[in-house]
C-alpha cells in the first residue's frame, strides 16, 4: 500500500504565495507521476498540474505562470509552488501519485484566499 500526505494549505490573502507538499509512503516502487488536482465548492475535481516520471510537465491554463510543480525523488515528494494567489484559486487540493501503474490520492488540503 501506498500512503500520500499533503501539507502546506492554509488561509492567504490575494497576492499571496503558499507551498504546498506531498510524500508518499509504503511500498514504492516507482512512481510513474505525480500530479496536483484542486476541488473548489460546488465544482467538478481538476488538474492543476502534473509531472510524469519524463516528460513535460502541464498546468491548466488558469495557473500557467503562476504556480510551478516540482519533484524530489529521493524523497518521494511532489511541491506545488503557488505564487499570486488568487480568490478563485481557493479549493481542497488533492494530491495524485501514479505508484506501479496504480493511482493514489492524498486526502486534500484546503487553500483558502481571500481577504
């Protein structure tokens, strides 16, 4: 089994900047990719971005420029770098290990911004 924590949300005013952090545990083998995913109140959950284990990684266009993903495989971790933060950018966020062809989720980390 493969387990996912996220840490890193909290309340930020607009403008702002968060970090957001997600290690997996258990029985990894190799991780296919990672990724981040959000779920604002009342709306389907989306992909923010993603990073494969090569390859390019990909935003949805709302984020581009502002956030950035990151990895560090030693430590079998995944950032998500969030810069001028947004109302609209408020949701649970969710992050996604592909383990062994196999999808993992964390459990979310709510990111509020507002004022």
């Amino acid at each position: 089994q493969v387990q996912l924590v996220e840490s890193g949300g909290g309340l930020v005013q607009p403008g702002g900047s968060l970090r957001l952090s997600c290690a997996a545990s258990g029985r990894i083998f190799s991780i296919n990719a990672m990724g981040w995913y959000r779920q604002a109140p009342g709306k389907e959950r989306e992909l923010v971005a993603s990073i494969p284990g090569a390859g390019r990684t990909v935003y949805v266009d709302s984020v581009k420029g502002r956030f950035t993903i990151s990895k560090d495989n030693a430590k079998n971790t995944v950032y998500l770098q969030m810069n001028s933060l947004k109302p609209e950018d408020t949701a649970v966020y969710y992050c996604m290990m592909t383990v062994a062809w196999q999808d993992y989720w964390g459990k979310g980390t709510l990111v509020t911004v507002s004022s």
